[in-house]
C-alpha cells in the first residue's frame, strides 16, 4: 500500500467495499437506505466515494450487513483480515 493516498481514493474504497458487500448479502441500495433510515441518494453518494459517513452509521452499516468492521476498510489497512467475506472480494 502507497503511503499517502489521497482522502478521495480513501472514500472511494470504503464506498466499493460497502457496495462489494451489500450485494454479496443479495441487498438493494433501497433496502440499506430503510435499514439505515437514511436516502437511497445517500447510499448512493457513499458507495460512489462522493460523501464521508459519521462513525455511527458505519456501525450501523456493519451491522446491517453482519460484518466486521475491518471489511469495510479493505484495501486501506496493513494487515491481513481473517473475515471470510474479506477474503472472498479479493478474489
């Protein structure tokens, strides 16, 4: 991994990560947007890497998709994750 990486790339990671695992859980953007009692607009604006998100809802979004919090930071983080869905989007 690079040692700067610039905060849109970051958001942009994070935001494929969530989509990654959102439709390995057979999930629609419509149906995380009502369990996270926010809009499908905003979903869509985190996956595309085009808005942050508090802390709170990226617990809620692990939670949601009954994961591991590290999943979601695939790609940003130095050390190997022992979560099989994070194995499985490396494939």
């Amino acid at each position: 991994m690079k040692e700067t990486i610039e905060k849109n790339e970051i958001l942009q990671i994070i935001g494929n990560n969530i989509k990654t695992l959102r439709l390995s859980k057979g999930m629609t953007q419509e149906q995380m947007a009502e369990k996270l009692d926010h809009s499908v607009n905003f979903v869509s604006l985190i996956e595309l890497g085009k808005s942050g998100m508090s802390v709170t809802t990226i617990l809620d979004i692990c939670n949601i998709l009954d994961i591991d919090v590290n999943c979601i930071f695939k790609g940003l983080l130095d050390y190997k994750m022992k979560n099989k869905i994070c194995r499985k989007m490396a494939k």
